[in-house]
C-alpha cells in the first residue's frame, strides 16, 4: 500500500502558480497539516491537498510550500535505499515545473558542493570527463547565456526529494546555473523534483554526524 512522503525542505512557491492547481483536500482529509502542501503527481497532474485557506488568503508573492509523494511503507523504503542501483529503479520523476527564488534552494541547504569557473563540469565519474578547455566553454556559454537573456525557467533546476539517506533533499541538476545565478544575482528561478522512497527518520542522524 502506498503512503504519503514529504520533502525534508520547504520552498517558496510562487502563489499564482499555487492558485492554478487542482484543490483535493476532502479526498485527503484524513491528512492533517497546518502547511501548504502540493501532492507532486508523475503525470504533472499536482494537486494542493493541504493549506488551501492560506493560499486564498495570503497576498504575499511566495509562499511556504512542503513537496509530498506517494511512496511505499517505511521498512521497504528503508532497504531500497541502501543499494544505489535498487534505488534508482524505485526513483519518481515530477514534470511540473515552479518557480521558486534562488535564497530559498540556497537557504534549505541541498547543495552538494559549489560549482564556478575553476571548478566547472569536473566529476569524478570518469565517463563524464571532459577536457579542461571544454569545460570553460561550456560554464562561459552557460554565463553568457544567463548574463544576456536572464535565467530560463524552461530549464528547471532538480532537486531530489529525500535523496540523501532517504530523508534529505538534494540538487540532482543545477549547481553552476546556481553558482552562476548567484554570482549575477539573479533572484528567481525554476525547480522541478524527482524523488526517492521515504526512509526513517532517524536516518537524519547519519547525516548530523557527517555535518559534525
């Protein structure tokens, strides 16, 4: 039986876009939750099952938003995300795109590392490598591109609902269009999520552990 999941962060969403979607409150009635929270769906079919009074009355331009899913019971989540490759057979992507502002994904901490010009498209993956020339022509592109058109809410940035341990969200796509943002102080920009099984909650702790 499939249960209910939510993000480890909240972002802020843009209200008008939160006004477009579907309201399913009375089908999920039994979930109770003082946030707003959108039900993401694989086929761009997001609902808002929870918060709705706050949408309809808030004037404010971005609203506080926790991301939810349908996943599987806790135990089975928990030994799906020990195997990586297990894991990635299991992994949900959302294809509604929401704008959020660039302080937010800074602020929730999903970051895997920063990536600028000195250290741009380097992975350990060796069948990623590129030459370091390569490399500095497509972080410039991407710069440019960015500096002269603005950012491309078309091309969201993914962030990985419950990626790390199966607790933490994190980037899965974006972080030199985030190193470059920042640096030309761009305020607004566009996420899309894909997402993992939920683990337990205590799995939080290897990640405190890491931090410490």
């Amino acid at each position: 039986m499939k249960k209910i999941a939510l993000s480890s962060e909240i972002y802020q969403i843009k209200r008008m876009e939160l006004q477009t979607l579907p309201i399913e409150q009375e089908k999920f009635s039994s979930f109770k939750s003082d946030e707003i929270i959108v039900l993401l769906d694989e086929k761009g079919d997001d609902k808002l099952i929870a918060g709705t009074e706050k949408v309809k009355a808030s004037a404010e331009e971005f609203l506080p938003v926790r991301m939810a899913y349908e996943t599987y019971p806790v135990l089975q989540s928990f030994f799906i995300n020990l195997i990586k490759p297990i894991k990635r057979k299991f992994y949900k992507v959302f294809p509604k795109a929401y704008t959020t502002t660039l302080a937010c994904i800074l602020e929730n901490d999903v970051m895997r590392g920063e990536r600028n010009e000195s250290n741009a498209y380097q992975w350990t993956n060796k069948k990623w490598q590129i030459s370091r020339e390569e490399a500095q022509k497509r972080y410039h592109d991407l710069y440019t591109s960015i500096k002269e058109h603005g950012y491309d809410k078309k091309s969201p940035m993914l962030i990985m609902l419950n990626r790390k341990f199966g607790v933490k969200d994190q980037i899965l796509q974006g972080h030199h269009r985030i190193g470059i943002c920042k640096s030309l102080n761009v305020k607004e920009v566009s996420i899309s999520f894909w997402a993992v099984p939920k683990s337990f909650e205590f799995m939080k702790l290897l990640i405190r552990r890491k931090k410490s």
